[in-house]
C-alpha cells in the first residue's frame, strides 16, 4: 500500500518502524535501571555513576523532578509507547496505524519539551535520554511521512485498551517505588551499615583541609563522625551530596566533623584530571579558600546557585561580593590548594583506568572508611548514627547491634 507504514507487505517500512519502537523501549528502559540506581542503590557499593561532564550527566535528570511522578519514572511512558510502535510494526492494522501516529506526535512534542528543560533549567543531558529522543524523533518522521494520510484520529477501542495497561503499569510502579522508599530506613540501610563496616581502613589524609563545613571539635578525631569530603563545586553530585550532608550536619550537631578536601576535575589545577571535565571549577576553589572566615558563605552560596556558577561573570560578582578578587592570582592560595587536591594520591586505588589514587567526585572518607559516590539520606543517616552509638557518646549501643555483628562481651573470670 502506497500510503501506509506499517501494512506494507514488503517489510520494507515496518523494520524501521520495529527498529524505532524498540530503540524507544530500551533506551526508556535503561532510564528507569538508572533512576532506580541512583535513587534507590542497594548497597553502598551499588550506585549509579554516569557523569562524563558537567554537561553530559544522566544523574541529574535521574535526581531531577522530572525524572518521575508520583513514583512513576518518566521512562516508563517511554517504554509504553515504545512497546505499543512495536506491537503496531508486529501486528498492522488500520485503527493501530492511526493510533500510533497520534500517539508519537504527542511524544514529539514532550519529547521537546524535556530536550528544553535539560538543556536551559538542568543544563546537561542524559545520553540515556538522548537515544530516546532520536529513535522517538525517527518514529514520528516515519508515520507521518509514510504512514495513513489525513489527520490521524485515534481508535477510542485501543486508546482505552493502552491507557488501562498503562496506567496498572503505572500504578505498580508507583507502589515499586514507595517499597523502595521504605527499604531505604529499613533492611536497604541496616545492609549499608554493614557494608560500610566490611571496608577496609583508610588512613586520614597527610594534611586535612582547614575549611571545615560542621566543627564539632578543636581536634578533627575527637568527633564521633569525622568526614572527609573529596568534592568539586560543580560537580553535580556533589550538589546532591551537599544537599544530604546540610540535613545531616543539623541532625548530628555537636557530633560531627566535616572538612572540605577541595578536589576540582579541572586540569588547570588538578594533575589527575586529563580533561577539563568541570570548567571553572578551580577559581571557585581559589575564592573559597581565600579567606578562613568567609569560607562556608561561599560554599553555600556556590551550591545554592550551581548553575549560576558555571558562568565567569557570576564567580567574578561572587568574589567581588566576599573580597576575594586577588585570590585568583595570590599564590598562596594556589600553593594551599593544591597541597589539599595532592593529597587524593595517596590513597589505593579508586578507578578501573588508573593505578592509584582518587579520581572522582564526591569520595567520602568516614571514620577512616572511604565510601565513593553519593548514598540516599536514609542509608547516610543509618551510618552516622551507627558511628554515635560505637562512640559511645550519647549513642544507643543496641542500635549498633542491630546492623553489625558485636561480639560478645567476656565474662570476668
């Protein structure tokens, strides 16, 4: 038939339509692996991590608010339709063909729509969800350039049929989701605790960072929770980390200790970083180590307006605003800089591609144990509060008890 797309007996423009409607499901597919991934890590060592740059990074679309609803991941409509331009290829008929150019240019449009919000509210793109949008954009160009002529009014039949599939699927997703949710306080965060208590030790760096984001103690050691936070100012997950430890260090006031050990993936002040991954990154770390006392302002102040950091002009205001313009060329500063940045080479192996040392941000060292990447807050807490309570200071030890095995005590003989 001259003018259809999917009841062409040749095959010849079905295939590219199977091949598109699959495209669409399995990248939508590997979207809603990593949302889980990165919202919903089963264990300390199971996370998600695709952040080539700041620019190209599927964890934030995965931790943004579009990334679900109500529960329901974004890919999941994805997938759906993904499915439905597959069945309509499988099994062609009239009513199917007219559905499915509807339904992709509906697509069309939300696809744009989030093309938009990535590239001007997040700012970066997920590669995840840039195949969907090709093999979406190769959908919709394939029905209505081959597909039934005329405005294509949808079956009522297959419309109903698809959006009681649908939303049930959506509905057991949403119920997957707040599962998730639940394990995060419960059995998902008692198997975080025992896995950060099976690493091995690390030592403390040669030299902590003097910018401190929480002090507890005059001495780095004597706080029942003593963090070191390997990070760069613009690296998004490290935004989302920042986010968790402002909750934290509230919660454990009095407790804990946080040094901010500057790490920026930028060549022009870090060795380790073969490209610029994080443009600027550098200068925001000269600026907030230019003056002890206004350094958590601008800390918080850069992860306040992340986005706003990237641009040269925002940072020129920032230092103008604390004082700190000279910190760009005042060698000090840079010699302060890089002996903290020095010291992530001291420490095993942290990457496939390279021998030693650390090389991504955020790396955590807590109470001498390194912890890589980001954890959800409850599975954080849950170890926080396991290290008050081994203190012994204002801690519970039967709460230690229940996450990690303690021997028993000796009897006096």
């Amino acid at each position: 038939m001259a003018d259809s797309l999917t009841l062409d007996r040749a095959y010849g423009r079905r295939f590219p339509t199977l091949l598109a409607g699959a495209g669409m499901a399995a990248a939508s597919f590997l979207t809603i692996q990593h949302f889980y991934a990165a919202n919903f890590p089963e264990s300390i060592f199971k996370g998600a991590f695709c952040d080539i740059n700041a620019f190209f990074n599927c964890n934030g679309s995965a931790y943004s608010p579009i990334a679900q609803f109500h529960g329901v991941p974004t890919g999941w409509w994805g997938l759906a339709l993904g499915v439905i331009i597959c069945l309509g290829a499988i099994f062609p008929s009239k009513s199917f063909e007219r559905t499915g150019k509807a339904l992709t240019l509906l697509n069309a449009l939300g696809v744009l729509a989030l093309l938009g919000y990535s590239l001007f509210v997040l700012k970066s793109l997920c590669l995840l969800c840039s195949g969907y949008y090709l093999f979406s954009l190769l959908a919709v160009f394939l029905y209505w350039k081959y597909g039934v002529r005329g405005f294509p009014w949808p079956s009522p039949k297959l419309l109903l049929t698809m959006a009681l599939v649908v939303g049930a699927g959506a509905y057991g997703f949403h119920l997957y989701s707040a599962a998730k949710r639940d394990a995060q306080a419960g059995g998902v965060s008692a198997r975080a605790v025992k896995d950060y208590y099976s690493l091995e030790k690390s030592p403390l760096p040669s030299f902590i960072s003097p910018f401190m984001v929480a002090q507890s103690t005059d001495r780095f050691e004597d706080a029942p929770i003593q963090v070191i936070e390997y990070a760069d100012f613009l690296c998004p997950d490290c935004l989302f980390l920042y986010e968790q430890l402002n909750r934290l260090k509230s919660e454990f006031a009095g407790k804990i200790n946080i040094a901010f050990q500057f790490f920026p993936l930028e060549a022009k002040c870090n060795t380790v970083v073969e490209k610029d991954r994080h443009p600027g990154a550098c200068d925001l770390a000269y600026l907030a180590a230019k003056d002890p006392a206004s350094f958590v302002s601008i800390y918080n102040e850069i992860f306040s307006h992340f986005e706003e950091a990237k641009d040269p002009e925002w940072r020129a205001a920032l230092a103008r605003k604390y004082n700190v313009e000279s910190a760009l060329s005042d060698p000090a500063v840079k010699e302060l800089v890089g002996r903290i940045i020095a010291t992530g080479a001291e420490y095993e192996k942290t990457s496939a591609q390279f021998s030693h040392g650390i090389r991504s941000t955020p790396t955590l060292i807590v109470n001498n144990r390194m912890i890589i990447g980001t954890l959800p807050y409850p599975q954080l807490r849950a170890i926080f509060e396991s290290l008050v309570a081994e203190s012994g200071k204002t801690g519970d030890k039967r709460f230690l008890e229940n996450w990690v095995p303690v021997p028993p005590k000796k009897k006096a003989a």
